[in-house]
C-alpha cells in the first residue's frame, strides 16, 4: 500500500495544495525527504503565482497529479545543507524555479538546457528520482539538489524579484537566443501582463526599441510612460497594425489565449522572429504563406536553463529590475487566481509565506 504524502518522507511539511481539479487550495500536511549529501534546504519566504498554477491546478493540461502543491517562482533562506554542497551555506538567499532535476547527462544537460532535457524533473507535478511526487512552493520550505538551486543576487529584492524565477527567464531567454538583445534592434511585445510587462523591461534594458501590442487602449499609458515602451500599438485596430507593417526585427507573444497570428508576422521584417512563450489551451492558427513571404520564422521557448536562469538573476540585479507585484497572504490565493483569470493584477501575485502560512 502506497504511502500517503505525510509519511513518505521523513522530514514533515506544511503548504497549500489543490485535491482535484476544481483547482481549490487548502491547508495540507506532507513531507520532504531527509538532506541528502548534495541537497540545499530552505526556508521559503516568497512564492511568485504564474498563470500556469492555475493550468495544473484544474488539470487543463491534462497530466496533474494530485495532491497538487502549485508554486515555482520560489525564494527563500538556508536552513541546512548536505555535506557534499559547494555553493551554498546556511543563511545563503537562493532561489528555485520550474526545474528541480534532469538526466544532468544528454546534449541538453551538456549545454546547460536542462529545460529542454527529455527527463526534467518540474518543481511541481513532477516525478522525482526516488519515484515520490515533487510539490511546489506554496509551502513552508523546500529542498532540492543544489545544481537546481540558485544565489540570490544581494541587491536583487526578494519579494519583487520571485516572478523572474519563471516569468522573467521566460522572456530573457528567446530574447538572448533569438538575437533580439542588440541595442537598436526593434522588438515587439505581444500582451502586456504578468510576461508582458518583464519583456518589455528586458528588451529596454538591452537596448531595444520597443512596441507593445495589446487588445486595451487604457494600457496605452501604462506602457509609454510608465514601463518605457517607445510605441503602443491597439491589435484589434486595422489601421494601426497596418502602421506597423514590416517594422520590427522580432516579437515575444506572451498572450495565453487563442489570438490572431496572421498580423502580427504582417509587422515582422523579413527575416524577423515571432516567438511564442504564452499557453493558450487551444491551438493557433497559421497560415504558410504568411511564412514564406519575407523568410519568417515562427517559434517557441520555455523557461530556461539553470545557467542562463543565474545570468539572468544577475543581469536583472545590474540593472534595477524586477516584476512589478502586490504581496498578498496565502489565503487570498483563490481570490488571486480569480483576479487573474480577469487579467486584474498589475502584474504579478508574490504570496509572502513566511509571514501567512502557519501550520497548525
């Protein structure tokens, strides 16, 4: 007979978990393994929410396993450490996100992609070495092996700086592989929410002129004055996405509903680059000849390996930047998964762990 998630493990645990897939989030007792000799454990002191926690919490991939600990945009404290860790020592700030294992020996592995491995082990939903479920951040504390445990820049804020565990990699990633980090490049950024809005930063930051693309006028401000964009740009008006016709080097669509693609490689130079990071849970339709005329590319990225996650913590620190959040209590997660299913946050939920989740 199967163990239950209190008693698998010997080290006992506390968080919020979701039992089926209505997705609802209540108080759970579980357990994580003991230290092992390379392993880094931690206090978790923030939780970023990303949208795809509400994805697996509802099941609308179609591969949770429940119970389910939601939570990978994780920052927290050192409270132990194994004797084999290099990198790490009690009291370290350090951070985890999507990824807490992979096969560490495929062409992925070898070139720091562990995202990419075929293996991957996710911070959540996931299936550890041991054979036991891996459960997310949502929680009192975490411990993973320390190649998947990252420093914390020290002038790099806690609290705003947890969505760029998963946020933030997501959108710098395309941006560095695609050649879209080149100042005077002219990038476009599709959407401007929780992804949106750190695409924008990023792109600033390298040097990039850049166009927003959203569906609300009122955001219009928020995006030139307030983020910098250098152009906004409404997508369900014809005219002004015929402005933009063959404009921009490259596009981060981050939206994660069903949108036209067609108009948006319209605005693409030839030889530009849409690349999609946004899930939308049906497919999106493309059409061949919007590709061929003008040599167009159309492609994907997730998230990003341990090495360029750190590069990028440490690229995000040299410059200031971080997600913009509001900090709420674990308590009102459903509330903010509700308000972001509404697109009502600006732009992302931090939970503060350390300070809401108590255990009985």
């Amino acid at each position: 007979m199967a163990k239950s998630p209190e008693s698998e493990h010997p080290i006992k645990a506390y968080g919020y978990a979701a039992r089926d897939s209505s997705g609802v989030l209540s108080p759970f007792k579980f357990s994580r393994r003991a230290t092992g000799d390379k392993d880094v454990r931690f206090k978790v002191l923030y939780c970023g929410i990303c949208h795809s926690d509400i994805h697996f919490a509802k099941n609308e991939f179609g591969r949770t396993t429940y119970p389910l600990i939601p939570g990978h945009e994780i920052v927290g404290v050192v409270t132990e450490v194994g004797n084999k860790v290099e990198k790490f020592k009690v009291g370290d700030k350090v951070g985890v996100g999507c990824l807490v294992g992979s096969c560490r020996s495929c062409a992925s592995c070898d070139n720091d992609l562990e995202n990419y491995c075929a293996k991957l082990i996710l911070t959540y939903d996931g299936m550890y070495y041991d054979g036991t479920n891996t459960y997310g951040g949502y929680s009192d504390h975490m411990v993973a092996d320390e190649h998947f445990v990252l420093c914390w820049p020290e002038n790099l804020p806690l609290d705003s700086g947890a969505p760029l565990l998963c946020g933030g990699i997501t959108v710098y990633s395309p941006l560095r592989h695609f050649g879209l980090d080149k100042p005077g490049l002219k990038v476009g950024v599709v959407g401007l929410g929780g992804l949106g809005h750190l695409a924008v930063k990023f792109a600033k930051a390298f040097g990039a002129e850049v166009t927003v693309f959203s569906t609300t006028p009122a955001k219009k401000q928020e995006a030139l004055d307030v983020l910098k964009a250098d152009h906004f740009i409404v997508s369900k008006d014809p005219e002004q996405m015929q402005s933009a016709t063959r404009s921009l080097d490259g596009i981060i669509d981050t939206v994660s509903v069903t949108h036209p693609v067609a108009p948006l490689l319209s605005a693409l130079k030839p030889n530009g680059k849409l690349v999609i990071v946004g899930v939308p849970t049906k497919p999106l339709e493309l059409d061949a000849m919007s590709l061929i005329v003008g040599r167009k590319i159309v492609a994907g990225s997730g998230v990003g390996g341990q090495k360029e996650t750190q590069e990028m913590l440490d690229f995000a620190a040299k410059h200031g930047l971080t997600a913009d959040i509001e900090l709420i209590p674990i308590d009102y997660v459903h509330t903010a998964m509700d308000r972001i299913l509404k697109s009502d946050v600006r732009y992302r939920f931090v939970i503060d762990v350390a300070k809401s989740l108590k255990a009985p």
